[in-house]
C-alpha cells in the first residue's frame, strides 16, 4: 500500500455553498450556489485543493473575500484550518453577484450567483423631482416598490397605491395629463407603476404616496409662474408727463396666486411709439426692461408717453403669459389749429377759429368732460 497526497506545487480555492460538493480527484464542483436573498446571511466555504481539487491542509494561508456587491457585509479574511475556511455574506444589492479574494492561493472557482431582493418594505419615487410652470403636465414619473435596502421589490399581489396632493394639483394616470385618478396599482409580480400631475398652485408641492403595509414616500416639485399679471390700477396721466403711481408686474400662477421666479427673470415693456418706461418716479432713468430677482415675485416701473387718449402697455418674459394694462391719456395743451385771419376792425371774422386739446406732440387728444376754456386778447 501507499498514500497519495495532494500536489502542492499547484494550489486553488474553490468556493462551496452547503448544496455544493468538491469532487476531489474529478476537478469539479457539483451543484450550484442557490439565489441568495438581500439581508439574510448565507454561508460559503473555501477549500485549498490542488489541481485534481484535492483539499490540502494549509493553516498559514489568510484569504479575504470581497464581494462584487460593494455593499455587502463579509467575515473579512480568515486563515485556513486543515484546508478550508468558511465565511459569511450578508447582500445588500440584488442581482448577479461573484467572489473576489485576496491571498497566495489562485484560481477561484465556484463563485457566480444570483441574489434576489428581499421582501418590499417601502414605496419610492424612483424619478427626480420636477421643475414645471403651473398648468404644465408633468411626466411620467415613477412610484416602485422596494426593500428595505432600496432594491426594487415585487409585490406578491395586486396593490393600490394612493397618492395626495395641496389643493390645486391634479393626479392622472394617462399621458398629456389624461384621466384624473389619485388610486395606482402596482400588478402582482410587478414594482412599478407611473403617474402623471399638473397644478394650478405655485412655488412647492408635495406629493405623498402610501398603501398599507409599507413606508410611504413624499416627494417635492417646484410649479414656476404661468403668467405675468399687472396688478395696478390703470392711471390717467397727463400727456408727456410721469405717472403718477408706480405700475406693478407680479409673476402668478395660472390661479393668480403670486409665485417666485426661481432665476433672476428680465421682463421686456412695450407700448406704442412715443412710450417710455422708468425705474424711478421721476422718469429719469430710462430702461426698456426690468428684473424679477430671484425668489421674488413683483417688481415695478413708471412710463411717461406723448400721445394721447388710450395707450396700453405689455410686460413680456418670453416664457410667461404676458401681462397688459390701457391707460388713459388726457391732453397737454390747447392749440389753434386753423390758420390766422386778416381782420377789419370792427368786421366779424369770416371764419371761426378752432381751438383742438392736444397731446405733447401735437395729437389731438379728448376730454372726458365737458371742460371751459377761457379766452382773452391783446391789443
């Protein structure tokens, strides 16, 4: 008789799970490491086998596993003890998954798996908060269900999630914001499902969604003004002159509620020609803009206009609906406006003079009341 020991010039770590078995003098492994669950630890056992995966005793040799799952938390390095050494793994992250190790030994073996996520504990929207102007439609965005280690996790049966909003947000099922609904369910076997929402509100809304058995999730979007709103009186100012009061822009929702600009945002004046805006009540410094400044929602100007009668001024951001105002100008001046006359002393005029109320430059502006004008003469 003899003995027969392994070849310790060549050296290799197999990796086995409990329903796995090193064949030693074949060079296999039967069986196959099951899928693995997220957050229940499972045993794994490394053997120091030669190339005919005979074990070979070797206690001097440390072995650190490293999982490719970066999350995961592991038993570290463990020296060998007559050949093996076991080891323990707790995922974090599903899918497929492999071994990597750190030691004199080679040639690992036996180490591809699969690990599936753990039970659903909780609900998440999986798409970023959106930044959206009132009225737009927003999606679609995504609401799963997950494990508690934040892996998409199915449910074993049909679930409805409901969702709620402030007031003035809409919930919708269908694209382009169709089908109002605030109740979503997520199909057994499935982890998803995916929603759609627009408001009238501005500034910051909240959308929560729960369902029974699981952490709720809440996620904040930001509504951006719809339109631009003139929030003044119209003014009746004296043509060629100041207005009296300030005029104030607002940036709103599409329910008029003033809502801030996330941006500093130029706002563009229009009006006929002969119109001209101010930033101060002087109407001393000219500008043909002004600013919304970031997270405000007002601002002001003053405009002075040589016409008369009716002018009606435009505030225009390019993205919001624009804001107009009339305003009424009333005359500057009189002025004769028929030609002069020879006169004989003592003789009527042959033709009546005419006397018309005029803007600055010359237009002829009407009164909104019966008004008396005084004549005199001079020698």
């Amino acid at each position: 008789s003899f003995t027969v020991i392994p070849n310790s010039g060549s050296k290799a770590i197999a990796f086995v799970s409990p329903s796995q078995t090193v064949n030693p003098g074949l060079a296999t492994i039967t069986g196959t490491i099951p899928t693995q669950t997220v957050g229940v630890p499972f045993t794994v056992t490394a053997y120091a086998v030669d190339n005919y995966y005979n074990v070979e005793p070797d206690s001097a040799t440390a072995v650190t596993i490293t999982s490719s799952d970066g999350a995961a938390l592991t038993s570290g390095s463990n020296l060998f003890s007559n050949g093996q050494a076991s080891y323990t793994i707790d995922h974090r992250t599903s899918g497929n998954h492999t071994f990597t190790t750190s030691s004199a030994l080679t040639d690992v073996v036996g180490v591809s798996y699969t690990v599936a996520p753990a039970v659903a504990g909780k609900l998440v929207f999986t798409t970023g908060s959106q930044t959206l102007a009132s009225l737009s439609c927003a999606g679609p965005l995504t609401i799963k269900t997950q494990d508690n280690y934040s892996n998409d996790s199915s449910v074993p049966s049909l679930t409805t999630i409901t969702m709620s909003a402030p007031p003035g947000v809409t919930l919708y099922s269908g694209a382009a914001c169709t089908g109002p609904t605030n109740l979503y369910n997520i199909a057994a076997n499935t982890s998803a499902q995916t929603f759609y929402f627009n408001s009238t509100a501005g500034n910051a809304i909240t959308i929560t969604a729960v369902t029974g058995g699981l952490t709720s999730a809440t996620q904040a979007h930001i509504i951006t003004p719809y339109k631009l709103a003139n929030t003044s009186p119209s003014q009746i100012v004296q043509s060629g002159y100041c207005s009296a009061g300030a005029v104030t822009i607002k940036s709103q929702d599409s329910g008029s509620t003033d809502t801030v600009v996330l941006t500093t945002t130029a706002i563009t004046l229009s009006g006929p020609t002969g119109t001209s805006f101010f930033t101060d009540s002087g109407c001393t410094a000219n500008v043909g803009a002004i600013n919304i400044n970031a997270n405000t929602s007002a601002t002001t100007y003053y405009f002075a206009s040589a016409l008369g009668n009716t002018i009606t001024l435009t505030a225009n951001s390019g993205t919001m609906v624009n804001a107009t105002k009339t305003h009424t100008l009333i005359p500057a001046k009189l002025a004769f406006v028929s030609p002069a006359q020879t006169v004989v002393s003592g003789v009527c005029v042959s033709a009546a003079s005419t006397v018309q109320t005029q803007s600055q430059n010359a237009t002829a502006t009407t009164i909104a009341a019966s008004t008396t004008i005084n004549l005199s003469s001079k020698p």
